[in-house]
C-alpha cells in the first residue's frame, strides 16, 4: 500500500478534474472529448474527494518500468 501523508481538516482536496484523457487525433474528430476542471470549498465535498483518494491509494501499488516491458504487457 503506497504511503499517505498525514492530513488534517486542512489539507482536503479542494479541486479534481473529471472528463476524459482521451484526446489522440482519431478521438478529436471522430468523438466528442471534454474536461472540466471542479474547484470546491463545500467541506462534504471535499471529505468525498479525500475518502476516494485513500480508496484509490487502498488498492494501487507503485510500479516501475519493468512492469510495463513485462511479456504480459505486451501487444502482437
């Protein structure tokens, strides 16, 4: 399990971004791809916004290099 700092009430996230990463040249003209970039100062959201960052660092693990030139990872 990947290391957490310490948080406080202070140090919630305040900002996200949803939307999609896709934005190769096929997906520009083919597709409508869109981003939004949210700000926020509400406190449930924020707390949200924390609780699905420790969610995601639960069940995420680093990796390096390797991981990626491994023969499972690789296509043809």
């Amino acid at each position: 399990m990947p290391s957490e700092e310490k948080e406080t009430e202070k140090h919630k996230p305040c900002i996200t971004i949803v939307g999609s990463s896709n934005f190769s040249y096929r997906s520009q003209a083919l597709d409508l791809e869109n981003t939004a970039v949210v700000i926020t100062f509400d406190n449930n959201l924020q707390k949200s916004l924390r609780d699905e960052v420790k969610h995601l660092r639960k069940y995420s693990r680093k990796i390096d290099i390797d991981a990626f030139l491994s023969s499972n990872r690789r296509i043809g």
